[in-house]
C-alpha cells in the first residue's frame, strides 16, 4: 500500500513503518510511538495583589508543565517549570514591568 498523506492520530499510537521499491530489498521496520495526552483546561487568569500573573489549570497530576510569556507571540521564554500535584494546579509568577505586553501560555512537558 502506498500512503503519500498525512497521518492523523488521536490516541497514543505506535506506528511501524517499511519501505519498499520494486527491484530492491524492502526496508527494515521504523517505528515510532505518539503520547497523546488530554488536552490542558486553563480555568482561570488573574492577577494577584503580590503583583503576580496567576493561573489555574486542570491537567495531569504528576506532569511537568511549563509556563512561558512573550512580548509578542513569537519568542517565548519558560518563566516556571512545575509539576502538577493534583489535576487541579495553580501557577503564579511575577509580573514584567519591562514590556508594554506580556501574553503567557502553558504547555505541558515530557
């Protein structure tokens, strides 16, 4: 079978892969595994009277997410790297003072 299209997942997945052509010996198998996770809830965004940005989020316990701002959606720096200890977690760093913008957003991590 000849597959030229992408490959849409939805699920955690393994996939194994051959090549092949005529007049030459197949390939050896390649695979690769695909975690799909659920998808992060941010519940909610404030900012605090320390002077901090603060988030909620429902996630996975015991997975890594980082919190990463920007001046402009395009160079994003981690400002915190936590582990989520219940499904339910709360975020908080502090303000930039240096930007006339600041947008953050949370990713989670291996």
């Amino acid at each position: 079978i000849l597959y030229t299209g992408p490959i849409t997942i939805t699920n955690s997945a393994t996939l194994e892969v051959k090549a092949f052509e005529t007049g030459y010996n197949e390939s050896v198998a390649a695979s690769a595994t695909f975690l799909i996770g659920p998808a992060i809830q941010p519940a909610s965004a404030t900012f605090n009277s320390s002077g901090q940005f603060q988030l909620q989020a429902q996630g996975v316990a015991g997975t890594t997410y980082l919190l990463q701002s920007s001046s402009n959606l395009t160079d994003w720096v981690t400002v915190s790297t936590n582990l989520a200890p219940t499904d339910q977690f709360e975020l908080a760093v502090p303000i930039l003072t240096n930007s006339p913008a600041q947008f953050y957003r949370l990713i989670g991590g291996p």
